[in-house]
C-alpha cells in the first residue's frame, strides 16, 4: 500500500531560498551596451547591464548610501551613477570610484565604499547570476561551474522558453519532475492523450556530488527509451534508437538528454525563485537535429511554448487553492522524486551530504 506523506515544507504561499548558487536572471540579449535593466532574484532587486567591453553585470538595486534604486539614475558604459547625490560605481565590482559631495576638509575615502555586486557570466544565452549567503564575502572565494546545457557536437542550434509561475519554488520544481500529470495537462493531438496512459517501469540513481559534500546532489532517471505515447520521440526515432536521461541536480535544474545516434537533443530547464512565493521557468534546449530545415526552430518553439504555457497554466489555478492552505501529500511511486528533493533540500540547508537514496531505485507508476 503507497503511504502518504504531508509536504510540511511547504504548504504556504512561501519556500525557504537556497543561495550560495548560480541563478538565471533574465535572457543575456535583453543587455546592450550602455543600457541597464532591472530583476528580481530570490527577493534580491537587481540592477543588470552591460559595459562597453562587453562585460555583463549584477548589483543590488540599491545604493548604499540612502538606498534609492540605483536603476533611478544613469549609466554611461563605464559608471552607474546614483541620481540621489551622484555617488558613481564601478558595476562589476561595485566600488564607490567618487562622491561628488566631498571636499578637501573630508577624511572619508569614497574608493573603500562598495555597493554589493553579485558575480554575473553569459552562458546558453543566460546572464546567470551567483548569490551567496546574505553576509557571505565574495572575496576569495572559488565559485563553482556555471550551469550550462549539455552538448555533443560542435554545431547545434538553441532556442529559450520562459513563464512566470504565481506559486513558491518548491511547488514550481515537485510540478517540474512529476511524471504522472503528461496525460492530463498535456493532453494534446501532438504530444499524448488521457487514453494514452500505461504503466512504466524506470530506473532512477543517485547522484551524491560527494567532491562538493553533496551541494549539488540530485538523482538521474537511468537511460531509457523513451515513451511510446509521444510523438517528438516518435519523430527522432527515424535517426535509429532513441534513449534518453534525465537528471535533477539541486538546487533547480532538470537536464534532459536526447540521443538517436549521432543526432541529439538536450535541454536544461531551471525554476528559480523570483520572491519566496513566486517563481519562474526558463528552458533552453540546444539540438543538431533537422538542422537544414530552416522552420524546425520557430516550430519547436511554437509547440514548446504551448507546452509550457499549459504547465503555466496549471500552476495558477493551483495557487487559487493553495490560497486557502489545504493539506498536502505526495504518494508512492510516482511522487517519489519530489520526496527526494524535499529530503536533498534540507541536507543542502543543513550543509550535509546526506542523500535520501542508497542505490539504484525502480520505480512504477501509470502515465
């Protein structure tokens, strides 16, 4: 008999934040040169641009002094300057390089002054930002990898979805792994059916991540073929056996790799926490498949953002009942997954290594 387990972590309209990681803040291409924008990240208010060499950057949107949104004033390439009284920062590293209000009678030293900046890389056409412990030195400190979409060719096409959800990471991430909804939310002539479900039987293991204590651990679906009741499978199929694998890392990114010989198709798709009870979905496939048909591209993107939108969908009419704090549960098999995030998130939170799987698991479900 499945037992039943209460989602005490989260049954509110909030979730706890993960920080110390690497966060997508918006599309890369949105920052042109000289020219600034504005996010929000984990409840963090940025100020995001690019300077004349290039280089992207992220600062918290407030100055220091009297904490008007840095966004209110100017940016020339080189300087964001505040329009309170003019204070002017370097954005990559946030130093204070004057303050127009000082005179030869000041002993103060405007250059030991720092707005807070965040580390801040382009990658899979991301401007992917790092946010440490609130009170954590950046200084000295090795930061890891930058998440990037797996690869295996050096010529592939991108492309990049992306919907808000009115609901906590925690929820955004258990609707991200469920295996169970397909049929349902996406019923579709062009993807599968509610008449379409069968029993599946797949293979997961862990992935402990042991060299970084267990910071970046998550679990993989084992490679496999995919499923019979999807017709993008099918479609690929014509290039010879399709598998596929699938991994969760922590703290919220799902990897999907495709591979039909030496044609494949890979995704990472990322839930980030916008504000503690928000969230945000961002997916970015890269492929070398069907690369001389100059359609495939808007096509795919098309039908994703169809996909996607019914997942966007979903979500905000669940948060109209999550509005009244109904009792939660996750059950056996097939909420399994998100009953190992929950237990990998605490172990992050705690700074353990400990993982909730000691070996390769089978796990069943209808769908």
């Amino acid at each position: 008999m499945s037992d039943l387990f209460d989602i005490a972590a989260a049954p509110g309209p909030s979730a706890e934040l993960i920080f110390g990681d690497w966060y997508p803040a918006m599309r890369a291409g949105e920052l042109k040169a000289g020219k600034t924008k504005t996010a929000l990240l984990l409840g963090n208010p940025l100020l995001l641009g690019r300077r004349n060499d290039g280089r992207i950057f992220a600062m918290r949107d407030l100055c220091p002094h009297r904490g008007i949104p840095l966004s209110a004033g100017w940016f020339d390439g080189e300087t964001v300057t505040c329009k309170y009284h003019g204070w002017e920062f370097e954005p990559c590293s946030g130093q204070c390089k004057l303050i127009p209000s000082l005179t030869g009678a000041d002993t103060l030293d405007a250059t030991k002054i720092f707005a807070a900046s965040f580390a801040c890389e382009e990658r899979d056409g991301y401007a992917w930002v790092y946010l440490p412990q609130p009170g954590a030195s950046r200084t000295g400190v090795e930061l890891p990898p930058v998440p990037e979409v797996p690869k295996f060719s050096q010529r592939f096409k991108t492309a990049h979805l992306t919907a808000d959800l009115p609901c906590n990471v925690d929820h955004g991430i258990i609707g991200l792994m469920d295996p169970a909804h397909g049929p349902f939310v996406h019923q579709s002539w062009w993807w599968r059916s509610s008449g379409s479900i069968h029993a599946k039987e797949k293979q997961f293991e862990p992935l402990l991540d042991v060299e970084n204590n267990g910071r970046n651990a998550g679990f993989r679906m084992a490679a496999h073929a995919p499923s019979s009741n999807s017709l993008p499978y099918k479609l690929l199929g014509a290039h010879g056996p399709v598998t596929t694998t699938i991994d969760f890392v922590m703290p919220n990114r799902r990897y999907e790799t495709i591979r039909c010989g030496d044609k494949w198709f890979a995704t990472l798709t990322t839930v980030t926490p916008v504000t503690p009870s928000t969230c945000r979905i961002d997916v970015c496939g890269a492929w070398n498949v069907l690369g001389w048909f100059p359609l495939f591209t808007p096509i795919l993107k098309f039908f994703g953002n169809i996909f996607v939108g019914q997942d966007q969908q979903t979500m905000v009419e669940q948060a109209a009942g999550l509005r009244y704090g109904p009792a939660l549960m996750l059950i056996d098999d097939a909420d399994k997954p998100a009953k190992w995030y929950f237990a990998l998130k605490q172990a992050r939170l705690r700074g353990t290594s400990e993982h909730p799987m000691d070996g390769p698991v089978t796990l069943h479900w209808r769908s």
